[in-house]
C-alpha cells in the first residue's frame, strides 16, 4: 500500500514518524497523489500526501505555512512537510465525511460550514491583476474546450467572458474545492479536509460548486450556508466577479475530466456550461 511513495519520500517518513503502519489507502486513481492514513506505534495516526508531480502537495504546504489561526480542531494540524520531496504529513482529523451522509442535507451543516468558511477567507491584500488573469487564463481553457463542446456554446461564454470589466479585487485564504466531500461532521461539529487547492483568489471563487450542485438540488440550504458565512453575492464586483469564476471553473472541469477520463466529471461540467447560458446562473 505504499508503492506510490518513492524511496526518499519512505525515508523521510521513517525519519519523521519512525515506524508505521498504513491503516487506510485514501488515494484516487485519477490523481498523482497517495494519500495514506498511518499509524505509529505510540497509537498515533497521521495522513500522508505523497506526490512525484502534483503541484497540490504544494499548495497545501503553502496554506499552512499561511496560517490558521482560531482553527484546532477543525482542519488537521501539519506535522511535517516537504515540499522539493512532494510530501506532507497532517495529524488525523477524527469525523466522518459529510458527502453521501444526512448531514450533506442538513441545514445547521451549512451554517456551519458558513461559518467556518468566514474564517477561513482570511484578507490577502488587493490584487489589480487577478481577474484580468483569470479572464486570460478562461479564454486559454474555452480554446482547449472547442473540440468538447458546439462551436455556439464557446461562442457565447467568450462573449460573457469579454463583456466583464475587469477591476482590482480583494483577495482572501481561499479553500479551492469547499464541498461536503471536503467536509467532515463529528459529534455535531463540521470540520474541513484537503487544502491541495487552496490559493489567494476572491471569496466568491469557493462557492461555485456549491451553487451548482447541492444549492441546486436543496436551495434551502443556501440561506443557511450564508447566515454563517455573513455575506451574499450582491455588489457589481461579486457579480463580474461571480461570472468569471463560473465560466472559468465549469469550462475547466470539462476540458481536465476529459484529459483524464473521467466521464461522469466531464458532465457535470458539460451541466455547468448549460446552466451558466440557459439559466443565467451567473446572474444569480
């Protein structure tokens, strides 16, 4: 259960955790990433992100380094971390997944998960580049997706995508992928895992997959989700702002689950462009 971990990477472990024994493979078969929970002798448990290429080990280490004050108990704690080796080792964080639970539609979750959200969109300054980058970067994905969808489609979010008005936009300690598979729920308590995604961007960025998939099929937990965060898409900036970050992340999930071939993903994405056109969903 360790072949993913290269022989310096097994080094480092042993250096760090001294002996140990995996207790649960974590890792998905799409992604360049072993994910492990350990355990050491002394009956401690860890989780092991091993990785040769994914720049997601990266990132992580980069969030922790950032710091999360007023958090313990509600994201793991880093206990050691390489970031030229592509390994990172958290304590085990007790709780169990909220995606495929009642508490995924449960509204006191989302309050929670609101709240906890607030907190983690700590400020990062003003950005007067972000979203004349993120615009570029959109632009660069729609071409990719040309072949993946109808020439119309693509047409018409480069046409949404150029009539927004790019401006400097303040920047916040995002997660990049909040959704209750990142979620955990123990004895009442919502927790969040898996900062591989985690970036400076704008706090409308962690809400996107949100609105188009648990929002969509249970909107009464969107009130509760925003009674906790504090705050609702509502100023012009949001709402330039909200449609960049719907156009980018539903194109770019249908051109990375098709390079990957992941069918299913590469839907939802196809979903996502449709409601962003027919429903307006950037609107909303």
């Amino acid at each position: 259960m360790t072949d993913g971990i290269s022989e310096r990477q097994h080094g480092l472990l042993v250096s760090w955790l001294g002996g140990f024994t995996v207790v649960t493979d974590h890792s998905w078969p799409l992604q360049d990433t072993t994910v492990l929970r350990v355990e050491t002798p002394d009956g401690c448990q860890y989780i092991v992100k091993a990785s040769q290429t994914s720049h997601h080990i990266r990132r992580e280490i980069a969030a922790y380094s950032r710091g999360m004050p007023a958090l313990e108990g509600l994201v793991p704690t880093l206990a050691h971390a390489a970031p030229e080796a592509g390994l990172l080792v958290t304590r085990y964080l007790p709780g169990a997944l909220v995606a495929g639970s009642i508490a995924e539609v449960t509204s006191d979750t989302y309050r929670q998960a609101g709240e906890l959200l607030a907190r983690l969109h700590r400020p990062a300054g003003t950005s007067a580049s972000y979203m004349r980058s993120l615009r570029d970067r959109t632009n660069s994905v729609l071409e990719k997706a040309g072949r993946l969808l109808p020439e119309d489609t693509v047409r018409r979010l480069s046409e949404v995508v150029a009539a927004v008005e790019v401006s400097p936009v303040e920047l916040v300690s995002t997660h990049g992928d909040y959704q209750p598979r990142n979620w955990l729920h123990d004895c009442g308590r919502v927790k969040v895992i898996d900062f591989g995604r985690a970036d400076l961007r704008p706090w409308v960025h962690d809400l996107v997959r949100l609105s188009h998939q648990q929002f969509l099929t249970h909107p009464e937990l969107a009130p509760a989700f925003h009674e906790g965060y504090g705050r609702v898409v509502e100023t012009d900036l949001d709402r330039r702002l909200w449609t960049l970050e719907n156009v980018d992340q539903a194109i770019g999930t249908v051109v990375w689950a098709h390079r990957v071939g992941d069918g299913s993903f590469e839907q939802q994405g196809i979903a996502m462009v449709e409601r962003l056109l027919v429903r307006n969903h950037v609107l909303d």
